[in-house]
C-alpha cells in the first residue's frame, strides 16, 4: 500500500478500500495481448495481480470489492433465486463475490448436483455455472484436481497434516503425533479428550464431564 491519500493521517475508508482492492501500475494484456486493465485502474480480479511489479493490492482477497464499476460492498440486492440463501447480488464475499468456498464438492466426479433441488454449482458441458461463483477455475470434469484446491492433495481435512506447532511440553505433542500416525479415522481418545495449553496456564486434558461426550458426531 502506498498510503498516499489526501489526508495521510485521516485517511477516508473509500481510499484504503480501493489500496485493499488493488489497481493497475501498468497497462495490463493478458496471453491474448488483449487490455485488461489500464494503468491506474482498479482491478476486477486477484487473477489479474501479478508479482513483476505492474500492480499492487495490499490483499488479493479483496481484489474485486471496489472495481471500475464501484463499491461492491455496498451492493444490496437481497434476491436469492435458487432458494438456497445465497444473495450474490448483496454486498461482496470474498474472494471474487464466491459464498461458498471449495464448491466443487457440491456436484459429484461427473459435475452433476449431489443434490439437484439444491444446485450449487454444475458442469454444462463446456464451463461451470450455477448459483455461486465456481471455485475450481475451468477445470472439467474428470481432470485430476480435487475440490479442495489450497490443498496439495485436492481433498478435505478432517485433521490437519504436517502442521503441529512445537510447545513446551515435548512429551505431549510427540504422544499426540503418535497417536494420530497410528490411525487414519477419528478415534474415541481424541472426541472425548482436548488438549488445552495456553499462555500462563497449566497445560492438560479436560475430564469427561458426562455420558454424552463418549458419542461421536455425524460428520
């Protein structure tokens, strides 16, 4: 961000909301040669940021919430047509406008609704289109990329991988690490224990409080 507004020690919420969205240093072409923003203008989408220095957007999740075409944010369209709660038309989600992330998991292998009544999105043949905003580019159907597309392997997690933080108590996370190598499901020990440690607290594990924390939840 620049932070070169008119009044650099009150600066106006539009002015930051436009340095948040991000905007052209350069004229913009994509492969086509054909111009897609002009120097100066805002961007439409994080897609058009690029890392050689002919843009600049303080987040690239905001990028598409102040366009040319005005404040996104401040769009209140509250119509909802599939009936599923989802009000494109009202203010601005990010990125680019999508509610629900990683909506390819709604539509089966072939890109068909899992559930018709409720379609998400779905695969037309030649593109993604739907209630929503697709979040897995122009891939079709068939091609070997899972839904969940910010992870290596495409898919979801239930638990995470390779991301434990190392704590004090050595001997406590390393049990944790074995136990969670040892299975690839959800077991009893970890629905019925948690593992609290926080700053200038004891570190230990809350005792089961009653009969009900030995059922497993429907995931």
């Amino acid at each position: 961000m620049s932070w070169n507004y008119k009044q650099p020690h009150e600066p106006q919420s539009d002015e930051v909301a436009k340095e948040n969205n991000g905007y052209a240093l350069e004229d913009l072409y994509d492969a086509n040669g054909v111009l897609i923003a002009k120097k100066g203008q805002l961007l439409s989408s994080f897609a058009h940021l690029r890392d050689d220095g002919t843009t600049a957007s303080s987040c690239w999740i905001y990028t598409g919430s102040w366009t040319e075409q005005g404040n996104q944010m401040a769009n209140r369209d509250n119509s909802d047509p599939s009936g599923l709660g989802n009000t494109l038309g009202w203010a601005w989600a990010w990125p680019l406008n999508r509610r629900v992330l990683y909506n390819r998991a709604s539509a089966d292998i072939n890109g068909k609704p899992w559930d018709p009544k409720r379609m998400l999105i779905q695969w037309n043949g030649s593109k993604w289109t739907g209630n929503d905003i697709p979040d897995f580019g122009n891939a079709a159907p068939g091609t070997p990329t899972g839904p969940f597309i910010m992870q290596p392997e495409g898919m979801g997690r239930l638990f995470a991988i390779n991301k434990w933080r190392k704590v004090r108590s050595r001997s406590t996370t390393s049990q944790l690490k074995r136990r969670w190598a040892l299975t690839r499901c959800i077991r009893t020990w970890c629905l019925t224990r948690l593992f609290v440690c926080m700053n200038k607290t004891r570190c230990g594990w809350v005792k089961k409080s009653s009969s009900r924390m030995w059922v497993r939840p429907i995931v």
